[in-house]
C-alpha cells in the first residue's frame, strides 16, 4: 500500500520545482522575445518555443488543465514562428508577453493557493488564435495566387479480390493514374 503522505510530498515537491523552474524559463523567455523582436535567429526562437513547450507538457503532467490549455495556445503560435510559417511582428510580440504576464499569474496563484487557475482567459486565448487564423489566411491566398493550375490527375478505384483458401478477402485500393487495371490472384 501506498503511503499518501509521501506522495503528497512529493507532488508538493513537483509543483514547487515546476513554480522555480517555470519563473525562471518565464523570464529568460521575455528577454529573448525582446531579442527576437530586434533580430530573430533560430536559435533564440527554439530557446523561446522550448520554454512553453515544457511548461505546457509539465503542467498537463500535473492536471493543471488550464495552465496547460493557456501554455498550448501560446506554443500552436510559436510553433508556426519556429516553422517559419508566421513571421515575427510587434503585434505577436506583444499577444507572446501578454502570456508571459497570464503565466506568471498563473504561477504565483499555483504558489499561494496550491490551485490552478481558475480564470479562463478567452480573451489571450483569442488573441492567440487570431493571429494564427489571420496568418494562415493570408499565407493560403498567397498560395493560391502563386501557384501555377496543375493539370487534374484522374483517381481511379479498383476493387481488388484477393483469394485465400477458403475466404475472400475485398479491398478498396485507390490508384492514381494507372495505366491497366491491376488483377492479384
């Protein structure tokens, strides 16, 4: 049998590790966002990303859902940033210090009370995933500018039979452009 007060200890342990190191990681992560601001390079926007990534994966590990949920918003953004798929603005920057200061809220709640928070924080999480919608429409229209009209490929579906002792055995395959129907026996 599992002695509880041990493992409250230790969880207690946990959530004041992850306090420490989170605070920290909070704020080596805004002076690296200011620095990203001035001059971007991967390296400083991996240091950025890896910061929200791990509070989000240690905070899901502790069921603190919401810290979780507020850290996985920022991160889906810094991923694409990471990706190069969103470029790096003053608007961006300033929705990535708003979750800095929500997260440092969060921490010194988690801190106080031992809670995880308990406001929802729509509003970030809006902000957050406008700027995705925003870019990710921008970068589809260019897209569909940009290309050049492709000559449609003609999918054709054959039904296979493969015979087995005693079964028989339908699969749909999908081909594309075949040049003869494909017959297994």
């Amino acid at each position: 049998m599992t002695d509880l007060s041990s493992n409250d200890e230790l969880f207690l342990e946990l959530i004041q590790d992850f306090i420490i190191e989170s605070t920290e990681g909070l704020d080596r992560f805004d002076r690296e966002l200011l620095e990203l601001e001035n001059q971007g390079d991967l390296e400083t926007m991996n240091d950025i990303f890896r910061v929200i990534h791990t509070i989000k994966g240690t905070a899901g590990c502790l069921a603190l859902n919401n810290i979780e949920k507020v850290a996985h918003s920022g991160e889906n953004l810094l991923s694409l940033m990471r990706d190069g798929k969103i470029a790096s603005s003053k608007d961006i920057i300033t929705s990535l210090l708003s979750l800095s200061d929500v997260l440092k809220d969060a921490l010194e709640i988690l801190e106080a009370n031992g809670k995880d928070i308990e406001k929802d924080h729509a509003s970030l999480l809006a902000e957050l995933e406008a700027h995705l919608t925003r870019n990710h429409a921008y970068r589809a229209q260019s897209l569909r500018q940009n290309s050049q009209p492709q000559q449609k490929r003609k999918h054709r579906l054959f039904l296979l039979k493969v015979l087995r002792p005693q079964t028989l055995n339908l699969s749909l395959i999908h081909i594309s452009e075949p040049t003869r129907p494909l017959y297994i026996s």
